[in-house]
C-alpha cells in the first residue's frame, strides 16, 4: 500500500465500557507515507513504525460523541 500509494480507511469504534469520549471516528482516504522497521533481536519479535496522513475527515459525518 505504501508503495502504490492506496488510500485505505481507519474506523476507531467504541469498546465496552465507560472510559471513551466517542462512540465512533471514521478516518477516510489514508496514506502511508513511512515506515520504519526495527533491528532483528534474538529475544524478541522485531516491529515497525509506520507513519501516515489523513486526507479525509469531517467532524460533522465522521465523528460519533460519546452521549
């Protein structure tokens, strides 16, 4: 995706519980634009970090408060 430069969606939903401040945020049109991978270790699994952009976003359709 990275590469290809695809867009991609991110929806963020609300877990059981009362801790959250929304129900719901919707994040539209998504580019990676970086990653970063760790050094392999013996002891552990390697990660990466992986930086993006959110072109698409409008509070007033893609953000659901929480009651």
């Amino acid at each position: 995706m990275a590469i290809d430069g695809k867009k991609f969606q991110l929806q963020v939903a609300e877990k059981k519980g009362s801790d959250w401040a929304f129900k719901k945020i919707l994040f539209r049109d998504c580019v990676i634009n970086s990653v970063n991978p760790s050094n392999v270790v013996i002891d552990g699994a390697p990660v990466a970090t992986v930086g993006g952009i959110i072109l698409g976003f409008t509070a007033d359709t893609d953000f659901e408060p929480e009651d």
